[in-house]
C-alpha cells in the first residue's frame, strides 16, 4: 500500500508552527550574547541552532500531525 503525500500548504503550516516559536526562544535567549555579533554572524549562529532543533520537532510533530496531513 502507497502512502498518501501530505498537501504542501500543511506541511508549510505545520513547519511554521515549528519554526516561529523556536526562532523567537532563540532570540529571547541568545539575544543579550548575540546583540554586539554582526547581523549575519548572529544569524548563523541562530540557524546553527535552529535548524537541527527544527529537524528533530518536525519529526515529531509529523508523527504527532499524521492524520491531519494526509487527510
């Protein structure tokens, strides 16, 4: 049996709610150290940090979201 490919726009839904929530800790948390950095140093710290964390609680809200994202 061939699993159903979930919709783009639920993807990018529940890839924001992953994303916006981690950026914005990131921020909050790293801000103080990160505010004399240059803007794209301290953007690549944050993706440095972001992305691997993105990865791992996007795997788990697929999981959490299956039923959803393939109806």
């Amino acid at each position: 049996m061939q699993e159903k490919t979930p919709k783009k726009w639920k993807m990018m839904v529940l890839s924001w709610t992953c994303i916006y929530p981690l950026l914005n800790i990131i921020s909050f948390l790293l801000g103080p150290y990160l505010s004399g950095l240059d803007q794209l140093l301290r953007t690549l710290i944050s993706t440095i940090i972001l992305v691997p964390l993105m990865v791992l609680l996007l795997g788990v809200l697929q999981g959490k979201f299956r039923n959803w994202l393939i109806s």
